[in-house]
C-alpha cells in the first residue's frame, strides 16, 4: 500500500470528508471491482503538483471532480436557459454530461509524460508499478505528448473499447479533450508515435490505471457506465465550440489553489467535497448573474418603461416587428443620426433574451472612445431591466482603466488586477491561462463571458480568428444578444471577420442587432446571407428592399420570407446646403505653403462666422489637421481646438467631454460665441455634438452622410442669423472646369481609394449645383447610388472611373484573400462536422495588439506612456517625479494612464525594437509591459530612425530622421 500523504498532525486529512462520501466513493471503487493495489495506482496520480496545488499535491480525480462540481454551479447559475436547452438536446440529461465532458478534460495527465514533471511524486508512482524510462519520457517528451493530446487520445480508446461509443460522437467529444488547452489540431505522425509508446504509458498498470480513472470518474457523476453518457444528438460545430469553450472556463476557475487546495489522499476524495470546495470559490468569486429573471414584455411599451418616454415609430416598430420571429435571428436597424438607435437595439434585445432564454448582451462600437458612453447606456438599461445587474457590467477595451466610470467598479488598484492571474497548466510556461478571486472576468480572453459587455467591435472579430483560446470568445457570446453599432464602418477586410462571425453566430442560434445610418445594400445582403449560412445551410435569401427609412429587416431560420418594414422618421428631413471648398493647386514645379493651402478655409470662416458660431472642421489625416489647426490658432487663438487620435488618452478625454458638454445636449453649459473645432475621423461617428457650419475632406458618401449628421443636430439651438440655414463645404477636391475627372488630395484617395471617391464627388457636384441633399430621407438612395452598378459620373470621367473600379475591384479581392489567411474557417471547411484540425496553421497573435492588427488590415500600433527625462530623473508629462529609474510610480499611476498614447502605426517597428518600459517598472505588473516614449525637456525625442515631439495642444508629429 502506498502510505498516506497527510500532514502532521492532520488527523483526518486536508478536507473534512462525511463518512457517508467515503461510503459513496468505496462504492465506486467496488463497482469498478478494483483490487488494493489499483486503487493505491489512483492514489498515487496526480494532477495538480505542489506547486500548483497550494503547497499539497492534489490528485487527478480530485481535480476531476473540482472541475465537473464548477461546471453545475455554472449549469445552476451562469449558463443561459438557451445553453442549457441545447445540452438538453445534445445529451438528454444535459446538466449530468456537462459535468462530466468538463471534469473528463485532464484524462491526460494519467500519463508518464505528464507525470514525470512531479519528480518527488515518481518513487511513489513506481512503488506503486507506473514507472518509466527515464532516458526516454524527457522533458522534450513531455512537452511533445502534452496532457491535452494524451487525453484526447487515451477518451478515444476508452470511449471506443469499453464505452461501447459510436464513432461520429467519439469524433465530436475527444476535442473537448484535446483542445482544452485553446488549440485544437489535427494528429500529426509524431503525434501517433508518442500515443503507442513509453509516453502514454505502454504497460498493462498504465493502461489499467487510465481506463480505471475515466471509469472511476464516471461512475462518480452517477452514471453506471461510460455507455450511458452517450450523447444523443450530434451538435452543431458552433455548439461544440461553445461548450470546449465553457470546459476551459471550468478548468481555470477549479485551478485555483485558494479554492481547491490539494487533496493528496484518495481517501479524502469525493464529489461531496468537490461541490462544497466549488461552492465556497463560486460565491466568493460572484461568478453567476446575468439577465435571469426576465419578465414578459408582451403589449408593452418597452422604450418607455426602460427609458422614461414614449417609443418613437420606429422604435415602436423595431420592438413590434422583432416579436414575430419565431427563432433567433439577425436583425437590421437602419435610422438616421440622431433617431434613437440604441435605445431601439437595448429594447429589441431585451424583447429578445426574454422570448429566446438568453442572459445577456455584447456591444460592440467602432471604437474605444464611443465605447465608453455606450458602457454607461448599457448600465443605466440593465439597471431598469434587472437592479443589481449593472453591477456585472464589464467594459472591453485597451483604455478602460482611464474611464472614470469603470474605475469606480473596481476596488483597490486596477493596475495590479492582471497579476492575480496565471497559468493553470503544468506543461507550460506561464502565459494566457489565468484565474483569480472575484474580479475573476478582468483577465485577458475572458472579459467576453461576463453577462453584460460592451466593447470595442473587434472583440467579437476576434472571436472570427484561428487563435488560441478562440473557444473562450465563442462561449462568451453563447445565450447573449450582440448588438454592432456602425457596421457601415467595416471596410471589406474586416467585413470577412464580421461575416466569418456572424455565420457562427448564426449556426449557434445567437441573436444579432447590426446598427447603421448608411448600410450599402449589398453590404446588407452579404451579410444575411452569411448568418443564413450558418443558421440554416441550405437555404438562400434574397432581401427585398426596405422600401423605405427608418427601417429593420429581419431574417431567422425556418422563416417563410425576409421580414422588412419601414416608417417614417420623428424629425422632419434637414436641407442641407452643399458646397464645394476646391481645394487650393499650386503653379507647376512648386508647393503651397502651409499658409497658402489653408487660406481658402480662413477665408471662408471670416465670412461665415463674422457673427459667431460654430465650425466643425473634419480632416482624413492627422497631419492635415494639425496643420489646418496651426493656421488657424494663429488667425483665432482660443476659439480653435483639435481633437484626434494622437493625443494623450487624458488630453482626448478632457477635450471630448468639454465639447459634448459646449456642443452637446447639455443645456447646463453655455454654448460658445464662437469655436472652430478641427478634428480627424474621431469626430464621424457616436459624437453627439451639434455645428453650425461644417467644412469636411471628401470621403466615400456612406461616412460624408455621417459627417453631415452634425451640422444642426439638436432642436432648439440658438445660431447666428447667417448660419440658420445647415451648411456643409466639401473639399479636399477640385473640380476641372474643362470638365474632366477632378483632382483629388492624395491623402484621401490613399485612405479610401479614388472609385468610391469619384462616385461621390459626381453626387457632391450634383448637389452643389442644384442646392443640396435633403437628410435623412435621401440617404438611402445616396448611399445605393455610389455603392451600386449603375454609372453616375459624367461621360467625361468615365475612362478614369473604370479604371479606377478596376483597380478597386483587384484591392477589395486582394484583401479578401489576405483576411482569409487568418479567419477561425478555412476555406472549404465550413461544413465540417467536428472542431478536430479547427486551428490548423493558426495564426500566432500574442497580444490584442497583434489581434486588432490582424482583424484591421493593418500594421501593428501599441499604446506608449509619455515619459520626460530630466536631470533628477524621470518625470510624468505633467512633471510629477519618477525617480532615477522611475520606480516612484504608485502614486501617479492615474496621472500615468492618462499619458498613454497610441502610436501610429508607421512607428510600431522601430518602437518594438527600441522602447522598452523604464528601469523600475520591472516589478510593477502593469508597467512592466508598458513601453515607455521618453522625451526631454523640450518634449522631443525619438522613435528608431523617426524624431518625434509631443505639443500639448497639437499631439504627435513625427518625421523620418
């Protein structure tokens, strides 16, 4: 017999275990007919080290149970009815198999290569006759044969031997099994060699001591054999991404050595002490919540009891159309600027979650700044729909410990909650598997399976990427609503993420609300057809036009037709007056001065705003903003403020609450005499401020619409008597007056490409000529017309705008093929039945740098903090001191957060080579990864080969050394 391993003095062991448990567990052993021997072998394998385990080893069934007893707590009080509902069918009694595919993920570690990493457990487990060669199972072995694979392996035998199992759900399940650790690849031949040789275990012992753990562990789940978990239906590949995905979450909560400390007798093991450990973790940790005591909102107002006041027509639409899907489904939101979008999409999905069994809602902004005000939406609604519920909020993005909201949430010091967390496994390096006490959703890849999320939209791209831990994303968008704001926003690269997503989605009946103003309609049908594809594969669908705007069209499985509808909008149309600004052409040989490129616009504004007012100024580019700002600071000093992506995160902040408070609704703060604003496309969507006049860059109509829905946003605002009437200038383009193809700045045509540009500027001239575009009403046709087939540019263009299409035609292929590279499908692979190969060349993104690169069609840019290098030492931007080595950063780390910046992307290379965070930041577990951007006293300094400053007002400007 293999002695006891309690401490001194212990008594009856780590646990306290009923005499009752030990009756059930003896039971189990009996059944399995198991002699003393073979149960000293279980004994003896282990599955959390020492190390891992608390300070005590925790045995392998123990770990086992710990895992399957989370997995109920998640069944009883995380998992959405809908979840549940699709385990049901899956498994008949979906609870019990849950359980047990979530406690059966380390079969592997039953195994040499596994436990040879344990070198004090290794006399026991040869004494008790599981040895090996030690000059054949190495630590290269060991890390070839990894636990994930051997157990993926060794449940196939089992299942296929004495489980009795058919081989379509032997197919289905083992990937549960193999892929725990978030890669899921195919056998590879060194694969095959290691599972019938000393690695696996290839003595009559080992081979009994796995059979016996699986069935050990089975039996304790209540089943009477492996036969008898069987699943009854093949899942759907969505489904089975979703519930690996909920495995890895069991795992990492019950690998916490807090909660599950190590249990080294077998004596001392049973499923009663596991739910009592997993009980204890779970509450501490507050893992359930979640939208789960919906009421019916059926013949109610939904708007007016979330929000205070009476739905709009088309909010009132939105709701009354949605409650006719018979299934979930993917549902467009189409409504101009200003309509009430949000509200619309919150109170469709609540109306969604309560008919459907779903627990919460993901949304996902165009970018990190308009994710901040939608996080406060969504607390405020979930806060009418469930009290308490806000509480669970969660906000996913890169600056979320800068918003002044979410910091509230969070107790103690943000910057350390990342270091609560590590790795759960023993056969690896410390990396992305974490786990923590009760701020346990704060780790990375796993913000997505809080209940309530609003983010940026590239978390749910992610969830479209062949990367590690994918299943993670998965799960957290199972039993949710997803809601996209903007999605006109997605270019055709990040289009082939949304539609990859949008087809899992589909496939796991995941209800979708896309929100636009200015939605292409083919943009509209690729997408449907991609959530069809999913939803139901056989079938295709063709969207009828909306007939009208507002309007929602509703698609669903099993439906008879596209659902569409329309009415009319609360505010009547705008006439906006258009006006082409030509850009300024310098004589042949010669350049403008910066000067001389922005007189027409200073012109323009000494005539416009002689009585006052205020100008929004929209620039495609950073440095034509800067510029644009520099003349005119010196022709109306502080009257002109900029705002752009290269600023300090507190001095964006700062700006953009100043002016949502000065332009906004806020009736509390005077609205300035007179304010140029110039701004870059920070300022195109989710800011809600209102101009008197607008002067933009030429863009593709879609985004020159958006611009446009800031001129006169709000009701009852006071203007000056020459600005009553909405204006907007149009430049960043000269027209020909020989009526040729025009000329347009580089700049644009770089950013968006010259056959959309053409298209546009032929609607522009158009509307210049005859007095403007009428907003929103024409919006939809607009839109059609520069995004569809028919030609609209004058006869004389045409030569150019076929050649321009041609070359637009070969870009949006290129990057299609090039996003294709990285999507979770490979080509073809779609209606493959299990997730075995799914990661098969995977793309090795390591941080959500390297991922928001991969889902933008872009190089790679990283947040940097401004440090200033003095001769006492380091300092924050603002002059606080950092000491010689910058170590005295505990009371600034605020005042360092909000000296965060974004580089740009043309610096990313020579900053990974040549930033690096300060000296004394080693420790410190946020800014030890924190690159810092030091500059000296003058705010100049370098990046690489690039000389860069920092100007307080104008932000970042950089130039090739």
């Amino acid at each position: 017999m293999v002695p006891p391993r309690r401490p001194p003095g212990s008594g009856v062991g780590v646990v306290s275990v009923s005499c009752h448990t030990v009756v059930v567990m003896l039971r189990t052993f009996t059944h399995l007919g198991l002699s003393a021997e073979e149960m000293d072998r279980l004994g003896c394998l282990w599955g959390k080290s020492a190390e891992r385990g608390g300070g005590t080893v925790n045995l392998l069934l123990s770990h086992m149970l710990d895992t399957a007893a989370v997995a109920e707590l998640a069944w009883d009080h995380y998992l959405a009815p809908a979840t549940r509902e699709m385990l049901d069918r899956v498994a008949g009694d979906g609870r019990r198999f849950f359980a047990w595919v979530c406690g059966i993920h380390d079969c592997g570690k039953a195994t040499p290569a596994f436990q040879r990493q344990a070198p004090a457990e290794a006399a026991r487990l040869a004494a008790a006759g599981l040895g090996w060669r030690a000059g054949v199972v190495t630590a290269q072995t060991s890390r070839e044969w990894a636990h994930d694979k051997a157990g993926g392996f060794l449940l196939r035998t089992v299942l296929k031997g004495t489980g009795g199992w058919g081989r379509r759900h032997i197919d289905w399940v083992c990937p549960m099994v193999s892929g725990h650790h978030g890669v899921l690849r195919a056998a590879t031949q060194s694969d095959v060699t290691h599972a019938h040789g000393d690695a696996h275990g290839r003595s009559a012992e080992w081979k009994a001591a796995q059979a016996h753990v699986i069935q050990a562990f089975t039996l304790a789940m209540g089943y009477e054999s492996l036969a008898e978990v069987q699943p009854v239906e093949l899942p759907a590949r969505a489904d089975q991404l979703t519930l690996l995905g909920f495995v890895v979450m069991a795992d990492w909560i019950a690998s916490d050595a807090e909660h599950f400390p190590g249990i080294p007798d077998l004596a001392d093991v049973s499923v009663t002490g596991a739910r009592r450990r997993a009980a204890a973790a779970w509450q501490d940790r507050r893992l359930g919540g979640g939208l789960r005591t919906l009421q019916p909102t059926t013949e109610t107002d939904v708007v007016k009891l979330r929000f205070g006041h009476d739905a709009r027509a088309s909010q009132a639409l939105a709701v009354d159309t949605v409650r006719t899907m018979a299934a979930p489904g993917l549902v467009f939101l189409e409504a101009p600027m200003g309509e009430g979008k949000t509200k619309t999409a919150l109170a469709v999905a609540e109306v969604m979650a309560e008919r459907f069994g779903l627990a919460g809602v993901f949304v996902g902004m165009p970018t990190q700044a308009t994710s901040d005000p939608m996080f406060t939406n969504v607390r405020a609604w979930a806060s009418q729909v469930q009290p308490g519920a806000e509480d669970g909020a969660v906000l996913l993005h890169g600056k979320r410990a800068f918003n002044t909201e979410w910091k509230a949430m969070l107790s103690g010091d943000w910057t350390a909650a990342d270091a609560r967390f590590r790795s759960v496994q023993e056969d690896a390096d410390d990396c992305c598997n974490r786990y923590g006490p009760a701020d346990w959703f704060l780790g990375p890849k796993r913000g997505l399976l809080a209940h309530l999320t609003v983010g940026t939209i590239d978390q749910l791209l992610y969830a479209a990427t062949r990367t590690r831990h994918v299943m993670l994303r998965t799960a957290g968008l199972a039993g949710k609503v997803v809601i996209l704001d903007e999605v006109h926003a997605c270019d055709v690269y990040m289009s082939q993420f949304l539609k990859e997503a949008l087809f899992w989605l589909g496939q796991a009946r995941v209800p979708v609300i896309l929100l636009s103003a200015t939605l292409p309609p083919a943009q509209r049908a690729e997408l449907a057809a991609a959530y069809m594809a999913g939803a139901e594969p056989a079938r295709l669908v063709a969207l009828p036009d909306p007939g009208g705007y507002p309007n929602i069209t509703c698609v669903w499985p099993g439906m008879p037709a596209p659902l569409t509808a329309h009415t009319a909008t609360w505010r009547p149309d705008l006439p906006v007056r258009l006006r082409v600004l030509p850009e300024p052409a310098p004589p042949r040989g010669t350049r403008l001065t910066d000067a001389q490129a922005e007189q027409p616009v200073i012109d323009l504004l000494d005539e416009e705003l002689a009585d006052g007012g205020c100008a929004l100024i929209i620039r495609n580019t950073v440095s034509r903003a800067q510029r644009t700002y520099r003349e005119l600071a010196a022709q109306y000093g502080a009257d002109t403020v900029i705002l752009h992506g290269q600023l300090t995160t507190a001095a964006r902040a700062d700006r953009t609450e100043r002016l949502l408070a000065q332009l906004g609704t806020d009736k509390d703060t005077p609205r300035p005499g007179r304010l140029i604003l110039v701004a870059t496309q920070v300022a195109e969507q989710s800011f809600d401020i209102d101009a008197d006049l607008i002067i933009t860059d030429l863009a593709p109509v879609d985004l020159l619409l958006q611009r446009i829905g800031r001129v006169h946003r709000h009701e009852g605002t006071s203007r000056p008597a020459r600005l009553t009437r909405p204006t907007v200038y149009v430049t960043a383009l000269q027209p020909s007056l020989a009526g040729a193809p025009p000329r347009i700045e580089r700049g644009a045509e770089y950013i968006y490409g010259r056959h959309l540009l053409l298209r546009t500027t032929a609607l522009v001239l158009a509307a210049d000529n005859t007095g403007g575009w009428a907003v929103p009403s024409q919006v939809p046709e607009l839109v059609a017309a520069v995004y569809g087939e028919t030609p609209v540019v004058p006869s004389a263009w045409q030569a150019d705008a076929e050649k321009a299409q041609t070359e637009w035609d070969q870009e949006q292929e290129a990057r299609r093929e090039a996003a294709a590279e990285f999507l979770l499908t490979r080509t073809g692979e779609h209606t493959a039945k299990t997730l075995d190969g799914l990661h098969y060349a995977s793309t090795q993104a390591r941080t959500e740098d390297h991922l928001a690169a991969v889902v933008r069609d872009g190089d790679m840019s990283i947040e940097v903090v401004l440090i200033i290098r003095t001769p006492a030492g380091f300092t924050t931007l603002g002059g606080r001191p950092l000491g010689a080595d910058g170590t005295r950063v505990h009371a600034h780390l605020d005042t360092l957060a909000g000296d965060m910046m974004r580089l740009p992307a043309r610096l990313t290379g020579e900053a990974l080579d040549h930033l690096s965070p300060l000296p004394g930041w080693s420790s410190h577990p946020w800014l030890r990864s924190t690159r810092a951007l030091v500059l000296d006293p003058t705010l100049a300094g370098a990046v690489g080969r690039y000389t860069v400053a920092y100007d307080p007002s104008t932000g970042l400007s950089y130039t090739a050394a």
